[in-house]
C-alpha cells in the first residue's frame, strides 16, 4: 500500500458488534478489517470529518506531537514549521 492511497481513502471510526472494541482507519471498498487482538470483523460506523487544508495529516495524539523550542506550543511532528509561530521544527 502506498502513502498515496492511504491518505486519500476515507477515514471511518470501524467497531467489532460484540465486543464493542474501535479502531479508526482508512478504509476502502471492498476490504474486510479485523481487530488485531481478537479477529473480530470490524464494521464502519462513523466518518471522520477532515482536519484544516494545509494541516497534518496525523492524529492529534501525544506521540504525534513535538514542543516548539521558542513558544513551547505543541506542534504536529509532520508540519515543516510550528504552526502557532512559524519557527521550523
Ligand atoms: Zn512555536
């Protein structure tokens, strides 16, 4: 799978019926998803709304996210500057 594919694919919120485990993926036509622990098929029941234009593209999580040196701000590690000051990261 390329970079391509997986970023223009549309982003579902998926759950396994029983035990109510949830992932978010990309998800296409066609595919079966399974939850990695327990194999449970995994159904799409919500669309994720798209974040800014010129933003990241990566979940706002912890991991995601580095501290500017200059304003401290939390920035997305795949942004080429920090997007509250401009300071490259
Ligand atoms: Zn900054």
């Amino acid at each position: 799978m390329s970079t391509e594919s997986a970023t223009t694919d549309p982003i579902y919120r998926l759950r396994a019926a029983a035990s109510g485990r949830e992932a978010i993926a990309a998800v296409r036509e066609g595919v079966v998803y399974r939850d990695a622990e327990t194999g449970e098929e995994l159904e799409p029941v919500a669309t994720v709304l798209p974040g800014p234009a010129d933003g990241s593209s990566l979940p706002r999580t912890p991991v995601n996210l580095t501290v500017c040196r200059r304003c401290e701000q939390l920035s997305p590690l795949d942004l080429a500057t920090c997007e509250f000051c401009g300071l490259p990261i």
